[in-house]
C-alpha cells in the first residue's frame, strides 16, 4: 500500500489561550495512507535547516484529546516543549488519534472506577498506533533526524501508548516518559534494557489505577531496567501537571543517548 506524508508549512494564528504567547506554532502535517489519514502537530526548531540534525520528540495525547480537527492534541504537553525549544532544539512531533480508536490496543471496561484495563500480549495495532509507526518510519530516514536522540511520551491513554509502542519498536527510543498510563508487563523485557524511562503516577487517581504503572515498573527492575518513577501521594489522573512541573524533566530526557 503506498504510502505518502504531505506537509502542509502553514502556521497558525491560534485564538485560544493556550497559544496567546506564542511566537511559533506548531504546524500541521498528514500522513495519507489509502484511505487512513493521521492527523499531526509538529514543532520545529528556530531556523530549522534540513542540512543539520536535531533530535525527535513523539508525544501521544490522551483520551479525552482525541478527535479529528488536528488541533485538540495539544491541550497538554505542548507548552512544555514549546517553551524550551531554544534550550533543547527538538522536532516534537503531537499525533491525533481518531476518536473512537485507541493508541494501546487495550480493553476497557468502563463501568468501574478506576477502570478495568486489559493489554493483550500478542494483538496487531490499532489503526492509529499503526499510522504513528509508519509515520515513524518515514521520518526517520531523514538525515536531519539525530537516530541516537529519538524520544517518546505519553498521558494517560498515551502513557499506554508509550508502553505499546515501545514494545513494538524496542530499539528505537532513547529515552521514554509514561504519564498515568499502563500496560502488559510480559511484553517490558523487550525494551527494560534499550530505553531509559521515567514513569508518573497520581496516588488518588480514580481513573486509572496507580498499580498500572506499578506493575510496569516492577517489571522494567525485574528485566533490568533503571527507572525513575514518581507517584503524587495528593495527585489525581491529571498527574501530567505534576510531572511537566518537574525541573529536570527536559534535561533528564535529552540527556539520553542511545549508543
């Protein structure tokens, strides 16, 4: 099936709020494959020149961001990076999941609080993990793409995410950041030792329960990983404020080199 990105250079004068100090947008791309289209976001650095080489940042929203105007994505996570693009000059990259798709091929049973979340070991991926990939795939053949610097995050659904799409790509990432997510421990050996993580959780979060991300960093120690994990003892699911709080964040992630 072919496979084609088009890059739309156009930037946005945004009228919401959270852009209102803006100097830069990010700018809107697409990724067509036969009849899928993925939605992204993209910040580039400052004079950003094809003959140099930055690093790359992926960062998966969650739930309640998914959609189809290409826009709601960036709600949280991407004033973090925005702000620091001079410090750390990144490409970071806010795919758009569909709205009744998943990144994490998960199953959710809405009825209880928390809710009850499966990961099957051996699943093919949805629809939108599988676009993220081949997006992936395509923008790493750019020479302009540091192969040695190329991170991943995620909240809440997209803490899932991480933990999935690191699993099906376990060589690719430097480092990762998993906020209020899950996912299946089985399938952590794959990456424990390849990728550095740092995982969030909120104590009282009441959407999805802070043993998710327990059990997941049991199982990194268990196949030797060295994580960093926080859990908030007052932090419910939005523990995304008190992770993009913390000042070494960005410093710990872009710190990560892959051999």
């Amino acid at each position: 099936m072919k496979t084609k990105i088009i890059l739309t250079m156009v930037f946005l004068c945004s009228a919401f709020a959270i852009y209102a100090q803006h100097q830069q947008e990010f700018v809107k791309e697409y990724l067509v494959e036969g009849t899928d289209t993925l939605k992204l976001r993209v910040l580039y650095p400052k004079d950003f020149k094809k003959t140099e080489s930055y690093p790359l940042v992926v960062f998966l929203h969650g739930a309640g961001e998914r959609g189809n105007d290409n826009k709601k994505q960036l709600t949280h996570g991407s004033k973090l990076f925005f702000d620091s693009i001079q410090k750390y000059p990144a490409i970071v990259i806010f795919p758009q999941c569909k709205e009744n798709d998943y990144w994490a091929n998960a199953e959710v049973d809405r009825t209880s609080q928390p809710l009850t979340i499966q990961f099957p070991k051996d699943s093919k991926p949805t629809k939108s993990m599988h676009l993220v990939m081949r997006y992936l795939d395509e923008l790493v053949k750019n020479s302009y793409i540091k192969k040695e610097q190329i991170y991943l995050g995620g909240l809440s659904m997209g803490g899932m995410g991480t933990f999935e799409l690191l699993s099906r790509k376990p060589n690719t990432f430097a480092a990762a950041i998993a906020i209020c997510g899950g996912g299946n421990p089985e399938l952590v050996e794959k990456y424990a030792k390849n990728t550095a993580m740092w995982v969030f959780h909120g104590a009282e979060d009441n959407v999805v329960n802070p043993q998710l991300s327990v059990k997941m960093v049991s199982a990194l120690l268990k196949y030797g990983g060295k994580p960093n994990f926080n859990i908030y003892s007052k932090a419910n699911h939005n523990s995304w404020d008190s992770a993009f709080a913390e000042p070494e964040l960005l410093s710990w992630l872009f710190s990560n080199k892959k051999e």
